[in-house]
C-alpha cells in the first residue's frame, strides 16, 4: 500500500511540475509577444536563435548599438511583465536541480 502511494504522489508531482513548466513557457511567450516588434525581433534571434549581435544587427540591417538597445528595453520589459511568475520560476527550478 505505501509503494502505490508514494507512486501516486510521484505521478502526481510529475504532472504538476509539468503543469508548472508549460504556464510559465506560456506566461514567457505572451510577454514576448507582447513586446513591440523591433524589439520582439531582437530578443527572439538573440535568444531563441542563438546570434550574435553582430549577426542580429546584420539580421535586421541595424546597428550592433541599436541591437544592444533592443535587446535591452526588451529584457527590461519581460522582466517587469514577469515579475510575478519569478517565484514560481525558481521553485520549478529548483525542482529540476533536485533530480
């Protein structure tokens, strides 16, 4: 009986930190889209593409300064758009580290 409980509980975990993950991907990729588009861009090659500056600048026929101004104000505005999922993201985290 103990082992089909602490199954149960782990099955259960498992399905809540899943849960957990996919609001705060979700949360992360509503802020982004919320991002005016110069900025999206940026944010999007620089961090989901894995460029370079130069290469975003490149990219979008900007300037590497402009690039950096992007890339800035746009971090600037998912963290304060995501402020209050932070908590919840460090306890997911947490979680993984765990493992």
């Amino acid at each position: 009986i103990q082992d089909s409980a602490v199954l149960a509980d782990t099955e259960e975990n498992q399905e809540h930190e899943t849960t957990s993950e996919f609001e705060i991907k979700d949360k992360v990729h509503e802020a982004v889209n919320k991002l005016p588009d110069k900025w999206r861009e940026a944010i999007i090659l620089s961090k989901y593409n894995k460029l370079k500056y130069y290469e975003i600048a490149e990219e979008m026929n900007i300037s590497h300064k402009t690039v950096e101004k992007y890339i800035s104000k746009a971090l600037q505005a998912l963290r304060l758009e995501l402020k209050d999922i932070m908590v919840l993201c460090l306890y997911v985290m947490n979680l993984f580290l765990k493992k």
